[in-house]
C-alpha cells in the first residue's frame, strides 16, 4: 500500500535533514555543544522512529489521494480519556451507516463511489479539537461527523467553516454551537433551550411536582440543559427549593443528597451524564429521599439502567426524537448495531443519522463538493431511526421532538413524545 | 440535627477510603521521599480486577452468600495489585533511585497513564456495574441512615488501620521499614535489605489500594478505567494534609478531608449566604488545606523537615 | 587551545553561520511542514510555540528557582480569561491585543504574587500541594462564576474572541503579503515565533543575571543564600510573578488563536504536562526545556499515524490506533525518563535539584568539561 512519497514530501526531509546536519555539524564544531547532545543508539532509535511515523503518514497521504472514487468523511469525538465510551458509540454508529452505504453501492456523478471513514480522538479537549479539524481538513475530507462535545465542537467549527466544509454534531446541545451564524454548521441533535423546556414543562404540568431540586455536573452540556430547565420550570410554576453542583468525575452524592433532603422536593432533576446519574439515584434512594428523578439525554440511557440496577425503576428522563423501537429501520439499526458492536451507549443512532444525512445530501445534489451540497444539506427531509430530520436556518433540527421515557420492569419504556415550541 | 449527623456519617464514610489509599501514598512517601502518582491507578486496578472475579463467580451461578463472593474478588484483587505495585516499583522507580528528584514523578505520570490504557484495552471503555449481591440494610442512627456496606467500610478500614500501625510499630518488617526511612546505607549496615523493605512497602501498600478500590466500587456500584486519577488526588492531599510520611497523619487527614467535603458541600451555601453553593466544595476542601498548611507548614501531624530540605 | 584569539574569530563568523542558518529555516519551516505534512502540522507547530512559552515560564518557577508548582495552568488561564472578556462580544468590549497581552501577562503576575505570597514557608512536595490546589481553586471560579453575576459565562466558556490584529491585519483570515499567501496558522506562527524568541532571550538574560544567581542560590540552600544577604522572600516571589506573566502572556495568545476558551481547557492534566515538559527536557537549561515543549507536543500528535503505520506495513489496522496512542505516550515518557533521567539536554550546572541525592554520571562529565574550560 505504501507508495513513494511526492516530490515534495522527499524534498521536505531531505532538506530539513541536512540543515538539522549542518547546524549540528556547525555547532558541535565550534560551539563546544559536544555535551549537549551524545549521539548514541536511543538517538538513532528514536530518530528512527519518528522518521518512519512521518513517512508511513506521508505515505498514507500520497496513496490515497491518487484513488478519485473516495469519499472522506471525517468522525471525531474522545477515544480515550473519561468520555471515551461515548465517543467510540459515536464512531460506531457512523461506521455502520458507512458500511453500508458502502455494501449497498453508492453511485454520485454517474460514478460508483466508496466511502472512507476517518475516525479522529479529540480527547474531548478544545485544544486538540482544532488541529484534529485541521488535519481532518489538510486529509480532504468533505464532511465531518462530530465532536462529541459542546466545548470541543464550537472551536472547531470555526475551522470547517472556514474550509467551507459541512459538519453535523450528533450530541452537541449547547445553544452556542449553530449561533455563530457559521452556514456548515448543523446538528441532529436538539439543543439545550428545546430539550430544557420541554423537561420543564413535563415536570410541572404532567408530574405536577411543584418543589423542585436541581442538581447538575458544571459541564457545558449540563450546566447548559438544568439552567434551561429551571427557566421553563420557574416559568410553569414551580418553585425551584435547592440548587445543588456536582462534577462530572464524582461518584459521592451524599453530601449534596443530604442537603437536598432538608428541602423535601417533589422531584430532583439531574443536568449530567448516565455514570453520574446512577450513583446519584442509588444514593437518593439510600437516603430514604421520596422524590422523582428526571434527567435528559445523558441518563436516558442503558447504561443508566445497568448501573442503578433495582433503584433506576420509576426515573424518567428525556432523549430528542422518537423512540427508536417506534421508528421504521430502528429496530432492524438496533439489532444490527448490538450484534456488531454491543449495546448502544447513547448518541450512536443520531452519528448513525447524521452519516446518511451527509450522503443524502451529496446524493440529492449529484456531487460530493462540499460547496455543491451544503445547499442541500440545509434542505435535508430525510426520515432518520432518530426522528424525521429537518433543518432550520441555523442548522438546528425543526419540530425538535423530544420523547420522554420511564424505567419500568428494568428497560425504558416511551411515556410520550412532545414537541417543543422551537 | 439529624442532617448534621448524617453529613458527620456521609464524611466519614468517604474519609475512610480516603484515608486507606492516602496510607499507600504515606508509606512510600516516608521511605523513598517520592509521590507515587500511579497509586490512584493501582486502586483502579483493584476494582477492576475484583469486579471481573465477582461478576464471573455471579454469572456462572455460584451458590454461595454475596459477601463470600465479594471475599474471593478481595482476594484476587489483593494478589494482582501486590504484582503492580511491585513491578512498578522494580521498573519505573527503582532505575532512578539515585536520579534528581522530579525524574521519578515523570515516570510515575507515565505508568499512569500506561495503566490507565492497559485497563482501557482489557476492559473496555464502559462503565462496570457491580452485582447486587452484598446486603442492602440500612440502619438509623441519631436520625440518620447508615447501610450495612457503609458500616463494613468503616469496619473494615479501620481494622486495616490499626493492623497497620501495629506492623510497623511492633513487627520485625516495621522496624526495618522504619530504619529504612531513617537512613537507608545505614539500614544496610545493620542488615536490612533496603530493596526488599522498599519493594515490600509499596506491595503493602498495593494491597491497601486494592482493598480501597473493592470498598469503592462495591460502595457506588462502578468502576471505570478513570477512576484512579480523581481519587489519587484527593488522597494525596489527604495525605499532605496530615503530613505526608506519617501513617496516623494519613488517617487523620483522610478522614479530615471525608468530613471537610461532606460539610462544606452541605453547609457553604448556608455560609455564604447563598453565594457560593456546592460548586465551590472543592474550593472550600482546598481552602483549608492551604490554610492547615500556612499554619503548619508540615502537615498536621508532619515533623519538621523544613531545615533538612 | 593554544591560539585562543584565532578560535574566537572563527567561533564569531560561524555564529553568524549558524544564526543566518537558523533564522531562514525557522523563517521557512511553516511552508516545509505544510508542503510536506499538511496544515494540521503548522497548527501543531504553533500549539508547540505556545507551549515553549509556558514551559519557559514554569522553567523559571521549578528549574531556576526551585519552587515545585504543580498549579502553573492558572497563569495560562487568567491570561486566556483576561483577553477573551476584553475582546469578544462577552461583555462588548473589543481592545486590541497589544493592549491586551501585557494586561494579561500583568494580571497573571499579581496572581502569581498572590500564590506566591502565602507559601514562601513552604517547602517541596508541601508547595506542589498548595500550587495544585491553586490552580483547582482558579479553575473552579472560572467554571462557576456566571453566577450571580455573569463574569466568565461559566461552563459554556467565550466564543468568538477577536483574533490578533496587527496593524488592521487579521491573523484569523489568510492573507496575501507581497504576493506571498499567508494562512492563519502561517500568520500565528510568525507572531508566536517572535515571542518565543524573545521569551527565550529574557529566560537568558535572567538566567546570567543577579537575580538569576540569587534564584540559584535558594534552588541549592534557602538558609545559606538567607545568610549571604539574599533578600528570599522578593527573590521567591519575583520568581512566581515572572513566570506567572509568561503564562499570562501565552494564556492570551491561545485565547486569541483559539476563539474560544472554556474551563475544561486548564485543568490538572495539563499543569502536570508542562511539568512534564521541562523535566524532560532538562530543568534550567533552555534548549532542554524548548526541546521538552515540543516533543511532549509533537509526539502524541505523532503518534495518530500507527493505524497509517499498519495499514502500510501490515497491509490493514489491526490495534486501532486510538487504543496505542496514549499508552506508547506513556510508554515513551518512562523509557525517556530511565534512558536520560537527568532531562535529554541536561543543563550545565546542574547540581542536586530539590535536593537529590546522587550526582549522575552525565553532570561528573559536564563538570569536567566545565574544569578544562
């Protein structure tokens, strides 16, 4: 597979090489730098080394850019670090979708075309976010799947903006994201503001609680969902009784619990990820506090379930879209998904989505120049196993329908589907 | 009332297994003088492997009580983790015995972060979820719950404590270990083998993490290859807070900071009138140690080394 | 050496050499590395800028003086935090960056003076402590303090930070100077390589200076430098705010590079990173520490290539790269550490950091070396 690099790329090492020679040669000459630096047998070796990665990255490059029937697709979320379960189900299920519209064939410009998934680790780091951007930009892809993350999605969206290439986040829910007035930026997902007042008005009108705790994981994302929530709670006429913190590493509730049951709330809502929520409820129910547990997106989750076990029974919590088992396709995705990579940890149906989003879109416009079907991607109709998916003029999904589950008998089941206002 | 008693309680709990993975940190820290930064993941390590063990013994349908389940992946949990720490000790510290200061806290980041992989490669990136098999009582208490798992870890932490301390006041291996930190040349001349004290000190201490990390998970009902670095931290600090180098000082600041947290997560709210809520509970947990510091600049319990520095 | 005035002349032209050689590949290498290995890599490039700048900050902290801070990402991020508010639509306000760096640098300074200033009875691991702690402590206020009042928006961070304009020119855009085009990446790596250099002269000049010398002297012995009439308590806390404003200084250039910032990006990890840099590279020698900066950089970017690396010689991915990368970092941080343990470019007068006990056999060569000088 490995073809000889460019011109350019033997260039490069050649001359950066004899310069490295030459200023080393100079200065060890005549600078007396000889303690600096012995060269010995880990040099070579990791010179050795480094050498070889750039090459085989070189390699890579040049080989693949020769084959005209490719499609690049860039996915990125967190591999590794806290969030990287999330971020492999994310991959996963855009892999899924790749693969087969790769196995179902897929002509554009009367061409048969192959797709070619590049999945990247943004570590969930703003940081890294950007350069992996950049790199999935220098690789040529033409849309990008991801991030994982609201603060590793907003920086680097400014860098596929500005290559004009699509992005569509599967999981990023901070308002922040499509306000930036950036035209490639989309997401599958609703955002905190649509799936916050549907809660809101869930809780008060349908649950009828009115003491209302609220406790959420200082993140982005659920700093972001509990304050819509209170917003929309305050506004139907709750009265918001404790407003408790927490963070997105802890496991140990007990002190905030504690001071929550003084308050004696109707309900506590949780504005965070499923590993907290389920500690969170176990530890709730050790307590002896009476009260419902509702959570959005990040506890409606199996995962949720499996590590609550018994106490997660009777807690509800939210996810955008409808039930996947309601859908057509959703069940057939299910199954297809368990069997290849186990159980789905939360957003790989919407990454799943937003893979056949992008390719109906350049399908629509007969082209994968990104400049040729972004405009279609704003008029994307297209009937997902997350919902029926539209975009509005900023790239949030319309209608934003947002169903809400109950645990009963150990599994979550849909109470109902509401639409919210936005 | 009865919420003071139960945030009293709550400390408690959390300060114990603080205090049991601040011991490991103490124990190497008051021979060798170095912060093992890879003791958070040996915890880690310990859950995991436990979980594995029990969740295997659950699955195949052994027959036998849940604690005597739980008992078995202790066990294996313990064996695993005396390896660890004893590898990490031969490859990544010993190396560098004589080496400038900082160089073995470089490669204490790095089996960190090794370790951390290696249980992301062997178990996966999700959560585990510990079986339901240990008793679920719950007791009042002056108006507060307690629950059976809460009681066996403080039991069994302090137990542990005082086995601890005895081994190393009155045992031959504590005196050893003591002479060691005194003076290791001089420990050599009287007949102790330093590498074997320092290699049996961070197994001891292993053994310790692997303990906390069982009690951790079986407390919350998870484990997850992250787990370690958070819960490192805050036994280190626990540990400085006490003194760093000093075993009764490791209790005392575990439990201080279990306490600390639980209080200041409940009460700053109250304290501030409303300004600062329970995001600033670190914050507050830090605060006081800063200022335990400026006071005592050694630690609670701590000798003054300041001139020997 | 026996016509020493003949070696001088010659050691001078070939300076110059080396400098003209220097300079042209410093001027040209964004233009190499995006020809040959793409823009990412000029991105990364100056990621490793800024992170030469940090890692020179905390040099000065940890290599020079001696103070082990474990908490230096709380300077990057008051300097971040300073430039993003004053210059986004946060609050409205837009001031220029020139402006804007030296407020940075400046504000990280006071904070430096305010960690410093509680601590000077403190002592090693006791320090690295409260400096963690401090650092905790800033990242805490900045991720909750969008209430009551709304002062840094909290989790949600700043967006759309103003990039550095330099005489109406935006860095952020790609623009054409004499015919040449210039990406943003391109534009920051020039201004971030100015900076740098001149952080680098200062970090030199300090070095060899009398404070310098008096930084050296409390690294070895606080009490005997104490009783040479070293004033310890300003040259302690001249040493925190120094290195504390490079990392102000580098905190605003990352918030203008980046457009935005938010909390997550200062946490503990990379305090320990920066740490990491210097160490390895070599405490209290600058051209160690610079080569530290950019390997701890450059490597786990590196590192993205082992799946390109199967596919070419396996044929397919067999580990997914995402699995290796970081445990080869580590891997490569301990292997580094055993194989050099005194830093890849040890500095010269290395003597018992922190008080070490043992002398290794690199410094006994350099201290010869040092004697026939």
């Amino acid at each position: 597979m490995l073809k000889k690099p460019t011109a350019s790329v033997g260039f490069f090492f050649t001359g950066a090489a004899f310069m490295l020679f030459g200023v080393y040669g100079i200065s060890r000459k005549y600078w007396k730098m000889e303690y600096v630096l012995k060269p010995t047998l880990i040099h070579g070796v990791l010179a050795a080394i480094i050498a070889t990665l750039l090459l085989g990255a070189c390699g890579k490059r040049d080989g693949a850019a020769k084959d005209g029937d490719v499609i690049k697709i860039g996915s990125v979320s967190p591999l590794t670090g806290p969030q990287a379960h999330l971020g492999k189900d994310n991959e996963n299920g855009a892999r899924l979708a790749v693969d087969e519209i790769n196995a179902a064939g897929l002509v554009i410009g009367g061409k048969k075309m192959h797709i070619d998934l590049i999945s990247e680790d943004d570590q969930a780091d703003p940081k890294i976010a950007t350069t992996v951007a950049q790199k999935l930009v220098d690789n040529g892809v033409v849309g990008v799947i991801g991030h994982l993350n609201s603060g590793a999605t907003i920086p680097a969206s400014t860098i596929y903006n500005n290559a004009g290439i699509p992005q569509i986040s599967p999981s990023a829910t901070a308002i922040a994201y499509t306000a930036q007035g950036y035209n490639t930026a989309f997401r599958v997902m609703t955002n905190d503001e649509q799936q916050g007042h549907v809660l809101g008005q869930y809780a008060v009108d349908k649950l009828g609680d009115k003491k209302i705790a609220i406790i959420d994981d200082r993140t982005a994302y659920g700093q972001g969902l509990a304050d819509e929530f209170a917003k929309a709670a305050k506004a139907a006429g709750a009265e918001v009784v404790a407003r408790e913190y927490t963070t997105d590493r802890s496991t140990d509730f007990m002190a905030i619990l504690t001071a929550i049951k003084a308050k004696s709330p109707d309900l506590v809502f949780f504005g965070g990820m499923d590993p907290q929520a389920a500690p969170l409820t176990k530890q709730l129910k050790q307590l002896g506090i009476n009260a419902q547990v509702l959570g959005g997106d990040g506890m409606q989750t199996p995962e949720y379930i499996k590590l609550a076990g018994a106490d997660a029974e009777g807690e509800i919590a939210s996810n955008p879209g409808l039930a996947l088992d309601a859908m057509p396709g959703g069940k057939a995705f299910k199954d297809k998904f368990t069997a290849r990579f186990g159980p789905i940890q939360n957003y790989a149906p919407y990454a799943y989505d937003a893979a056949y989003v992008l390719v109906d879109a350049m399908k629509r416009a007969n082209s994968t120049d990104p400049a040729k079907y972004l405009p279609e991607l704003r008029k994307t109709d297209y009937q997902g196993v997350t919902g029926h998916i539209r975009f509005d003029q900023k790239g949030d999904v319309t209608g934003g329908a947002v169903t809400l589950y109950q645990v009963k008998n150990g599994a979550w089941q849909p109470l109902e589907t509401v639409h919210s206002k936005q | 009332m009865d919420i003071f008693v139960q945030q009293i309680i709550n400390g408690l709990v959390l300060g114990s297994v603080y205090a049991l993975v601040a011991l490991g940190y103490t124990m190497v820290y008051g021979i060798l003088e170095l912060i093992n930064f890879a003791h958070g993941e040996v915890t880690m390590i310990g859950a995991m492997v436990s979980l594995t063990v029990i969740s295997a013994l659950v699955g195949a349908g052994v027959d036998l009580p849940g604690v005597v389940i739980v008992l078995f992946g202790l066990l294996a949990a313990i064996l695993v983790c005396m390896g660890v720490g004893f590898t990490i000790e031969r490859l990544a510290y010993r190396p560098l015995r004589n080496a400038p200061r900082l160089a073995p806290l470089i490669t204490a980041i790095g089996v960190s972060i090794v370790l951390q992989n290696i249980a992301m490669l062997i178990w996966g990136r999700q959560y585990i979820s510990f079986p339901p098999i240990l008793p679920q009582g719950r007791h009042q208490i002056l108006g507060a719950m307690i629950t059976d798992v809460q009681i066996a870890i403080l039991v069994i932490s302090v137990l542990l404590m005082l086995g601890l301390t005895l081994l190393v006041k009155k045992s031959r291996l504590g005196r050893a270990m003591r002479a060691t930190a005194q003076s290791p040349q001089i420990a050599g001349l009287m007949g102790v083998n330093a590498n074997t004290v320092i290699s049996l000190t961070f197994i001891l201490g292993s053994a310790l993490a692997a303990v906390a990390g069982v009690m951790v998970s079986a407390y919350y009902g998870l484990a997850h290859y992250y787990m370690g670095f958070l819960l490192g931290l805050k036994a280190f600090s626990a540990a400085v807070l006490g003194g760093i180098g000093n075993l009764t000082g490791a209790v005392l600041g575990g439990l201080l900071l279990g306490v600390i947290e639980s209080l200041g997560a409940g009460y700053i709210g109250d304290l501030t009138g409303g300004v600062l809520g329970s995001n600033y509970q670190d914050v507050f947990a830090f605060f006081i140690l800063i200022l335990v510091l400026l006071f005592r600049p050694s630690g609670l319990l701590g000798e003054r080394v300041g001139e020997r520095a | 050496m026996a016509s020493v005035p003949e070696t001088m002349n010659q050691k001078t032209r070939h300076a110059w050499l080396v400098f003209v050689a220097l300079g042209v590949g410093l001027a040209l290498l964004p233009f190499l590395i995006d020809a040959g290995l793409g823009r990412s890599w000029v991105r990364i490039l100056d990621l490793a800028l800024l992170y030469v700048m940090l890692a020179l900050g905390l040099n000065i902290v940890v290599g020079y003086a001696g103070l082990l801070d474990l908490g230096y990402i709380a300077f990057y991020a008051v300097g971040a935090y300073c430039y993003a508010l004053l210059a986004s639509p946060m609050f409205g306000l837009h001031l220029p960056f020139w402006a804007l760096l030296p407020l940075g640098a400046a504000v990280a300074g006071l904070f430096g003076l305010m960690l410093g200033t509680p601590t000077l009875r403190l002592r090693g691991d006791y320090l690295a402590i409260v400096t963690l702690g401090f650092g905790e402590i800033i990242r805490i206020f900045l991720n909750n303090l969008n209430a009551p009042i709304n002062i840094t928006n909290g989790p949600q961070g700043v967006n759309q930070i103003d990039p550095v304009t330099i005489a109406g020119m935006s860095l952020g855009k790609t623009q054409v100077i004499f015919g040449v085009t210039f990406s943003s990446p391109h534009l920051y790596y020039y201004l971030f390589l100015i900076l740098t250099l001149s952080v680098i002269f200062v970090s030199m000049r300090l070095q060899d200076s009398r404070i310098g010398r008096a930084w050296a002297a409390i690294r070895e012995d606080e009490v005997a430098a104490e009783a040479m009439g070293i004033n310890v308590r300003n040259i302690k806390l001249l040493a925190f705010a120094m290195g504390a404003s490079f990392g102000g200084l580098a905190g605003g250039l990352f918030a203008g590079f980046q457009g935005f910032i938010s909390p997550e990006s200062f946490n503990l990890m990379e305090s320990i990173m920066i740490l990491c840099m210097i160490v390895l590279g070599g405490m209290g020698n600058i051209p160690g520490v610079v080569l530290g900066a950019v390997l701890l950089t450059v490597l786990p970017e590196a590192l993205r290539y082992i799946g390109d690396l199967q596919r070419a010689w396996i044929g397919h991915v067999v580990v997914d790269p995402s699995d290796l990368r970081m445990l080869l970092f580590g891997f490569a941080l301990i292997l580094m550490m055993l194989f050099r343990p005194a830093g890849l470019l040890p500095s010269r007068q290395r003597k018992r950091e922190l008080g070490a006990q043992g002398a290794i056999a690199e410094q006994e060569q350099v201290s010869v070396y040092d004697a026939k000088r």
